[in-house]
C-alpha cells in the first residue's frame, strides 16, 4: 500500500501525545484511521537550528522533528516504516 511522505511522517510523529510515553500507547498508535486534517501538512516552523516543527492542518504541532532524525528518515524511510509496522504489528495493531 502506498502512503504518502506527509502521512508516514504524521504517523512517526515524536510527541508524547502521538508516540506515546511511559509505556503506554499513542495516540495515532490507537487509532488506525487519520482524519485528512490530519496527514495534511499546514505549515513548517523552524525550531532554533536544530529542528522542524510541522503544523498540521488540524492544529497537532508538539511533534519536534530534528534535522539529524528528517535526514535519516529522508534516506531510510522504507526501512524506517517497515520497522514501525513491525512494531504495531506486534503490539497486535494493523495501524
Ligand atoms: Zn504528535
């Protein structure tokens, strides 16, 4: 299945809210469906030099990407998803 660069991104956001934190589940991590608002990709903030701030359309903006992390998943993205199904997959989630 296709999924498009916004919407893998949106789907590794790092913020708690999204990803998770002490061991419990995300947000998205629960929720298999993304609403359009969602995976659309408003704005692009710069964070001091270090990082990328996407706003989403529907408003989701805690999600800090670093420059370093954006360049690894530029250049391992197919890996990087294959690992984050894996990871849902075992977690007994089909995303
Ligand atoms: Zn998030």
């Amino acid at each position: 299945m296709h999924t498009s660069f916004d919407v893998r991104l949106r789907r590794l956001c790092p913020c708690a809210e999204c990803k998770g934190e002490w061991g419990q589940p995300g947000k998205l991590d629960a929720n298999p469906e993304l609403t359009p608002q969602q995976t659309e990709l408003g704005d692009m903030r710069p964070v001091g030099r270090y990082a990328l701030m996407p706003i989403w359309a529907d408003g989701h903006n805690t999600g800090i990407y670093s420059w370093e992390w954006l360049a690894l998943l530029g250049r391992e993205q197919e890996q990087r998803w294959a690992l984050y199904l894996a990871a849902l997959e075992q977690a007994g989630l089909d995303r």
